[in-house]
C-alpha cells in the first residue's frame, strides 16, 4: 500500500510542477530528482495579492522564496531613496541568504503581480540536510556561485591602470643614455 501512495504523489500534477520549478531554480541545480523530491515537500505555498510586501529590509530572514506564479520587485533604500535592484518572475528565488546565515534581510520585496510563493524556512531546510549531506552540498555550492555573482555585480571593475613595460637589457628609456 505504502507503494501506491508514493506513486500517486509523484504522478501528481502538482508535486510535478513544484519539481519542475525546483530543477530550473540556480539554488537547486545539480540536485537529483529524488532529492528534489525530497525537497519539494518541505515547501509551504502562500499567495500575494499585487502590492503586499514580503519582508522589509532589516527584518529577521528566515526563509527561501521561489516565485511559483508572478512577479515581484527586489529594492534596497538608499541615500537618494528606494533603488530597485532588480525584478523577477517565475522560477526565480530570493532571499537565499536566510538559508546561511540569521541576518537581517538586505532588501526589500514587493509583489508587482498576483503571485504565488514556494516558501522554505531555515528549519526546515537545516533539518533536511542534516540526514540528506549531498542536498547541503549541492544546495551550498550553488548558493556560493550565486553570492559571488552578487559581489561581482555590485562591485565596480576598477580602472584600467598603466602597463608599464620593463627595459630590455641593455636598452635605455627615452630621453635617457645608454649604459654607461
């Protein structure tokens, strides 16, 4: 009986759809299909109307978000006001970083659309991998390439600087005589 029940919640719709946004979500590449199984149930679904907001930035993180359906905005206040860092859809995550550490949340989001959201809090994320060791590496490493594109993105390259190129032996530099 035990077996029924496992194939009827992977023969559904649903549990399908959630797999197929967690395959294609950059935190989760990587993971096998049963470990995205796995995965997939620890999520809670919640739904935004347009306009709400999901955290403010300072509050405590405490979860991953996985934008199931819609849209939201991710924005930081500044010295010249509120800067919209960037706006995202379907398939996209937030709030990545409530899964490493308990800092406050660095940005603000705001529902732009009507919107579904595939919630995972910490507990239930570190009580996962604690019996699942492959999911916290693949899961972790992910998450570094990701902050590391978010430091180099926020980083402006610094300026080109001069080349200066060493005198061949025996030559000298302009304006200057030769060896003496």
């Amino acid at each position: 009986m035990k077996g029924r029940r496992w194939l009827t919640w992977a023969r559904d719709p649903e549990h399908r759809r959630r797999l197929l946004l967690l395959r294609g979500a950059p935190v989760f590449a990587g993971l096998p299909r049963r470990f995205l199984s796995r995965l997939a149930v620890r999520f809670f679904e919640k739904t935004y109307a347009a306009g709400d907001v999901v955290f403010h930035e300072g509050e405590p993180g405490k979860a991953l978000f996985l934008v199931l359906e819609g849209a939201v905005t991710i924005s930081r206040i500044g010295p010249e006001g509120e800067r919209i860092l960037r706006s995202t859809g379907p398939g996209a995550c937030f709030g990545e970083m409530a899964l490493i550490d308990d800092f406050p949340r660095s940005a603000t989001v705001r529902v732009t659309a009507p919107s579904s959201l595939l919630i995972l809090y910490k507990s239930d994320f570190d009580a996962l991998v604690e019996g699942h060791p492959r999911i916290a590496l693949v899961t972790l490493r992910n998450l570094l390439h990701i902050l590391a594109m978010y430091v180099r993105a926020a980083t402006p390259p610094s300026p080109p600087q001069p080349v200066v190129q060493p005198a061949a032996a025996g030559a000298s530099a302009p304006g200057t005589r030769g060896p003496l």
